[in-house]
C-alpha cells in the first residue's frame, strides 16, 4: 500500500514521462504517430505472406488469427525491450534527484500498452468487418488486457532492474524474445504442437495471453477456465516477483550506474 501510494503521488511524473517517451518515439518521423497502426500491420503482412504462401498454413482466416496474437505480442516485446533499459536510460535523473525509481518502468510500460489499446481498435474493426466477426465476448478484451499489462509490467521491473547490473542483458534479450515468439502460439496453434510437449508450452506465460485474445476475437467463445486460471495466476505472480526483485535492488541502482 506504501508504494502504491507514492506512486500515486508521482501520477504527474509518470505522465510527463509517458508523454516524453510517446514524442521521442515519433520524433523526426514522417508518419509520426500513425507508426502505431502501420508496424503491426506491415508485421501482418509478412507472416501472412510467409504462412499463407510459402510456408502454408491450415488455419481458416490465417490473418485474422494472426493478427489476433500479434498485436498482444509486440506489446509484450516492446516493454521487455525498451523497459529493459529504462533506468540506464534515465541514469542522470537517478542519480541526481530521489523518486520512486519504479516509475521508470511504469512509464515505458504505460506508454506502450497506450499503443496497443490504440492498436487493439484497428484489430476490432478488422475482425468485424472480415469473415469472422464479432460477438459480445468483446466485452472480455478489457479483462484479458489488464492481466496481461500486469504480468509484463512484472516482468519488466525484473529486466529493468537486472539491467543496471549486467549490461549485456540487453543483447542477450533479443535472442531470448526470438526463440520466445517461437515458443508462443503466434503463428501456429496449440493443436499442431506434440502432445507430449503441451505442458512445456502451457508454462510459458503468454500461451495463456495468446489463447485468451484468441478464444475471444478468433473463436466468439467465453474463453477456457484453465487458460483464464493460468492468465491470473502468472499476472499475480509475475508483478509481485517483479517487484520484489526491483525493490530489492533498487538499493544500488546510484552506485553502479
């Protein structure tokens, strides 16, 4: 409750931060903000390309299930990378006024769940308007958004922290994010997977994520008490490890910076 408290203390910090971290991001672009909507979109394109032409896939209306996942996971891969480095980022603001360093994380995470929920409007009216369509299990999206902002916001205070310490993280990073889009039922489904390997995969925190999105905008269904049990419970365990680590710390963040 004490943290909980500062943090909302600092509310105005967090939202210059936010709002410095959405300018920069566009800064000198051309297309500024409508990046936003054209990376997913152009990512789509060429997994679709892949998938549908080359490397084909049996899936009905592939682009509508894969733009489904992927919209969550460039969200999930955008604060992993960018929180990572949020405090070495901002290692002169650590070193030369005291603030609650969390918010650091809190703001690169905020700024990009603001792009997905953006994102997220174009993939609505994509699925509305295709083959697919929508049903009133719509209403869950906000649900399965907020647990999963929970676990990655967990996740990155775990990255952020360990970054001050060991630099290399970063670079390490990309190479765990690639074999983890593979591990994630992105492009593929659950049912192509070995039996016998499910339960490696079901391990993996944002299988629950993926299937949840899906089950809701692919398949109009209430989604399965297992995958929303397993969203939960990741989201409750990612974000107090997370912050446990980061407090803990946090304490030596001046010093090795």
């Amino acid at each position: 409750m004490k943290i909980l408290k500062e943090i909302y203390n600092y509310r105005q910090m967090i939202y210059s931060l936010v709002n410095k971290e959405l300018k920069v991001r566009y800064k000198g672009s051309i297309l500024g903000f409508f990046w936003t909507f054209l990376n997913p979109l152009l990512q789509l394109i060429i997994y679709t390309i892949v998938f549908s032409v080359i490397l084909k896939s049996n899936i009905k209306n592939f682009h509508i299930y894969l733009f489904v996942g992927l919209v969550p996971w460039i969200f999930f891969t955008t604060c992993i990378q960018a929180g990572s480095v949020s405090i070495v980022a901002n290692k002169d603001l650590v070193k030369k006024i005291y603030f609650p360093r969390i918010v650091l994380p809190i703001a690169t995470v905020n700024a990009a769940f603001m792009n997905m929920v953006y994102t997220m409007i174009v993939v609505i009216l994509t699925v509305s308007f295709s083959e697919v369509g929508l049903s009133w299990y719509v209403l869950l999206l906000p649900v399965i958004m907020i647990l999963q902002y929970i676990m990655v916001l967990g996740i990155t205070f775990i990255f952020a922290a360990l970054d001050v310490f060991f630099r290399d993280l970063e670079y390490i990073l990309n190479i765990v994010i690639m074999a983890w889009f593979y591990a994630t039922p992105i492009v593929y489904s659950m049912d192509m997977v070995p039996s016998e390997y499910r339960g490696i995969f079901l391990m993996n925190p944002m299988t629950s994520i993926i299937i949840f999105y899906r089950e809701i905008l692919y398949y109009k269904k209430i989604p399965d008490f297992s995958f929303f049990g397993s969203a939960v419970l990741y989201s409750v365990i990612m974000i107090f490890v997370g912050y446990f680590v980061f407090e803990k710390l946090q304490k030596s963040f001046a010093e090795e910076l």
